[in-house]
C-alpha cells in the first residue's frame, strides 16, 4: 500500500459553537485535499475536536454539566458542522476517545521510559485563563502581565517536563534546510527569529489531577494528568495509529493491523497563525522523540476580524458561517473566504463586500456565463454540441495550468483569480463575438456554432478547476450540461473533452440575485 496524501487541520476547543476562523481554516484545507484528490492522489483529510483542559472544564462548568456530557453535546455541532461546510473529511476525532485516549498513555509511558520526560519543581506564576506558566522574564515593563493573561497567580508545583532545550539548534536546522516546512516565509522568518533570540525552556506537560482534573491521566502517575496541548497534538499521530499506520504504530506500542494505512508524515497541516510556536517547535521536538519524521509542511494562515474588529462573543461581532451558508449558500461562503484572504494574511469579513463579491462575481461573472452560455446553445441549437472550435482553447488551457500549479504552492486565492480571468475572458467573448446578434444571420450559422462551443466548454472547464474550491456548483454546472460523472480529475480540464452532438440539460441560475437582508 502506498502513503497517502496527509491534510490536518488544528483540533477546535469546544468551549463554544464554531465561528468564521474555525469555518475558513477547515475550507482552505478541504480546498487542498479535494486538489491533490483531483490530481489523482490518494487523499487522507483529518479534523476533529480538542475536548480536554481549563477552558473546557470551565465552560462545561459555567453550564452547569458534567464536561463528558458538555462535549457530548457539542459534538452534535461540531461534526454536523464538517457536513454543512461539504468537508472530504476521512476521520473526525475526538480526543476523548479512547483510541485517542489510550494512544496518548502509551507515548506518555514511551517518553518516560526512554528518559525524555522528568519531574521537578515549578515555582512561578500562572495563567489559568491561558494555561500558561509565567516567570519574572514575562512581566511587561510596567510590571503586569499582558492582559490577554487574565488573572495571574503565583504558583509552586511539582510536573513532568519534556526536554526541549537540548534540541533548539538541531531545529533551527531543520528549519533552515527545509525552507517549504513552514509555509508562508513571513512565519518560517519569525520562528526562526524565536529560536534563534530565546533559550527554549523544557515544557510543563502534566497538570496535578488536584487542579485540573479534566485530562488523560499519565498511566504512571495517576496523580497527573496530560497538558491539553500534548494530548490535543498528539492527535495527528494517534489517529493514523488507529488506522493501523505501521511506522507510528511500532513508535507508540504493538504491532501495526493487516489492513493498514499508510499516512504519517502529514503533507501538510493547516493551522493559524496563533498556534505556530505548538506546532512548530514542541511538535516537531515531540515527533523526534518519538522517533517520527516531521510534517512536510505546515501551512499557517492569518485571522480574520470583523468589521476591523476581533470577533469576541462579548461584542456580540461574532460571524457565523452557518447562519451565512442558510442565507447566500455554502459555495458563496466558500468563495468568499479564499478569495478574500490570501493564506498567511490577515482579513476583514464585511457583510457588504461579501455580498458585494457575490453579486459581481458569483451572480454577474460565473452564474451569469453559465446561464447565458446554455440558455443560447438551448434556443439555438436545441442544447446540442457543435464541432469543437478552439478560440478560447488558449486561454482555458493557460487559467488550468496556472491554477493547478498555484494550488501546489498554496496560493488558492491566486489561483481563484487565474480561474476568474478565464470566467472574465469568457464573459467579455460573449460581448465581442455578440452571439444573439449572429443568431439573427442565416450566413453566420457556423460562426455561430463556433462561438457557442467554446462557450459551453469553456464552463465544463471551469467546473473542473472549480470543483476544489465550489464542489456545488462545480457538480450542479456538470448536471446542467448534461454530464453524468463528477467534476473532480482536473485531466477532465483538457480543453475539447465535450462531444459534438452532446444534449446538455436545463440550466439553472447558480447564484440568484438577491436584496441585501434587511437589517
Ligand atoms: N485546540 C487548539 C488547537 C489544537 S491543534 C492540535 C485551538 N483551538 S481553537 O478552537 O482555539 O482554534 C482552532 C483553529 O481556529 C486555530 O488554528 C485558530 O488559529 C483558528 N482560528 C480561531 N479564530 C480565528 C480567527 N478569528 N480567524 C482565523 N482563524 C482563527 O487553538
């Protein structure tokens, strides 16, 4: 069997009900997978939920119920929530399943045993908002801790430390010699920066179960349990151990399973630009110790606001994607959020550019191509296929090629814009060649046949290099042409792969206009 093609994306707290960041880092890695599927890859794409620590146990608290049963029931919202955003999800984890339970014990009880873990004391300070342990070095000039901090307390407390000091410099080179580890440069440029100006201190990887009891219990030292961040990353690897992956099952314990899947080393691992130094520096440590290769890459993107405002459920400012994909559609939500934010930038949701976006490029450019482009092969020639012609062979062959190569650099909104030239060419070919007015012309019957295939397979072209980003309307241009597989191999993108005398079917407006929602 050989390896799959490895997406992740972070695992969400499930403090809370999911926003637009958890809904755009979850697309942008859907984008990424269907990609390589459409590339011929065999594709494995993993997201789930993080459901240990403080900020768990303290909204379970605040609702009064059990965290077990608090998680519980957020589950019922967060894995329908893959569902609505139309996710080729392969796994959903949980990590308090016992597949992921149990996995994390073992590397615990590995790591103690080959001595890259110890106990010691601690004596500092604490953030329990955060679950950060401060020291004297972190107080901000005026002497206070950042507020982001919360209430901080001291502290004295025996833990397990992981080592981490003494591999700061194998690290740094590592990073240096795979300048595509982290992806974009700007945050390969700042890690390093990180490492190369502070002394890594070893990591505090247990809690005392007497503070915090919400946790996988070390299985040496009951009295402890697991930091959330070691358990929550840890899942990347517990998972493709439960599939029976062999090199990541002989790292933790026993003997890989018969049908095993090949997945570790993850190809790419999605994630925000808050979360850079957990994946970037313990992780990788984390692998090493286990005697696992890193991640190919880590893809980290930025973070959007609202109306040039962190969201915050206290502003009330918070957007929700679901409430937006019943309104205008989980294509324009889709569309919208990798249009928007090149990944590594940050960016500003506006209820009017969104739906400025969807009126001018989904309903005007995309929808209104397809539509036209149909609508005319119906009523004059009965919706069938003329002889191939090949005026926007050039420029269909060129927007796919681009595409494609600017999705293998991540660089999904460039490769949004290269399909959009093709969709604006095509819009602006309908003007110049005027086919309503060729119609008219008994002596341009030909011209008109010419002019209408390159329209039709100019838009079964786009579905191919769509499909990706808009699955829906990738599938519902297919269907209106009369097309019966789905648009997912981008080798379907060849231009002149509709038949003469094809019967398309009805179309059907993709994205209606709309009035703006009263407010
Ligand atoms: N549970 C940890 C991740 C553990 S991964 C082993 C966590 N969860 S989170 O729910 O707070 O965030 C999940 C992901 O959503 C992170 O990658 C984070 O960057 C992303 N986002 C959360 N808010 C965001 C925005 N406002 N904008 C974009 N992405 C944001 O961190």
């Amino acid at each position: 069997m050989s390896k799959r093609f490895y997406v992740t994306t972070a695992i969400d707290y499930v403090n809370g009900e999911p926003h637009l960041g958890h809904g755009y880092e979850k697309v942008i890695a859907d984008v990424i997978a269907r990609a390589r599927r459409s590339l011929g890859e065999d594709v494995f794409f993993l997201t789930g939920s993080d459901e240990h620590g403080q900020k768990v146990q303290q909204a379970a608290i605040a609702k009064g119920k059990t965290p077990q049963a608090f998680c519980d029931e957020l589950a019922l919202v967060w894995k329908p929530f893959t569902e609505k955003l139309n996710l080729t999800i392969n796994d959903f984890v949980r990590t308090t399943e016992p597949r992921h339970t149990t996995a994390v014990q073992a590397i615990f009880q590995r790591l103690w045993d080959t001595g890259h873990c110890y106990k010691a004391t601690y004596e500092g300070f604490y953030s329990a908002k955060e679950e950060t342990f401060l020291t004297d070095k972190d107080r901000l000039p005026d002497g206070t801790f950042d507020p982001t901090y919360g209430e901080v307390l001291p502290l004295v407390e025996e833990n397990y430390y992981f080592r981490l000091k003494e591999q700061q410099e194998w690290l740094i080179g590592h990073i240096t010699a795979n300048p595509e580890f982290i992806y974009p440069p700007q945050r390969r440029n700042e890690v390093l920066g990180f490492l190369k100006n502070n002394a890594l201190a070893d990591l505090c990887v247990t809690r005392p179960s007497a503070r915090l009891n919400w946790g996988i219990p070390l299985p040496f030292d009951p009295a402890y349990v697991a930091y959330v961040w070691f358990d929550a990353l840890l899942n990347y690897i517990t998972v493709p151990a439960a599939h029976g992956d062999a090199a990541v099952v002989s790292a933790i314990h026993g003997a890989p399973s018969a049908e095993a899947l090949e997945l570790w080393p993850a190809d790419v691992q999605v994630i925000g630009k808050d979360i850079v130094k957990f994946h970037a520096v313990y992780w990788p440590i984390m692998l090493k110790a286990l005697g696992l290769p890193l991640p190919k890459q880590l893809v980290v993107h930025g973070w959007w606001q609202k109306d040039g405002q962190r969201m915050s459920k206290s502003t009330g400012n918070v957007v929700d994607p679901l409430a937006v994909i019943n309104e205008w559609g989980l294509d324009a939500f889709r569309y919208y959020v990798v249009w928007e934010l090149d990944i590594g930038a940050d960016g500003n949701w506006t209820d009017s550019g969104f739906q400025a976006r969807y009126h001018a490029e989904l309903a005007n450019g995309l929808g209104n191509l397809v539509n036209r482009s149909l609508s005319m092969l119906r009523r004059y020639r009965d919706g069938r296929a003329p002889a191939r012609a090949d005026d926007l062979a050039g420029a269909a062959t060129e927007a796919a090629r681009s595409a494609i190569a600017l999705i293998g650099e991540n660089r999904l909104q460039a490769a949004l814009q290269a399909i959009w030239a093709l969709i604006d060419r095509a819009n602006q070919y309908v003007e110049q060649t005027a086919p309503f007015k060729l119609a008219k012309d008994p002596a341009q019957a030909s011209r008109l046949d010419e002019v209408l295939y390159n329209l039709v397979e100019t838009c079964r072209v786009l579905a191919v290099l769509l499909w990706p980003f808009l699955p829906g309307t990738a599938a519902r241009i297919f269907a209106q042409l009369g097309l019966t597989t789905l648009p997912d191999r981008f080798a379907a993108a060849a231009w002149g792969g509709l038949t003469q005398g094809h019967v398309i079917g009805a179309p059907e407006p993709l994205f209606p206009r709309r009035d703006a929602p009263a407010k």
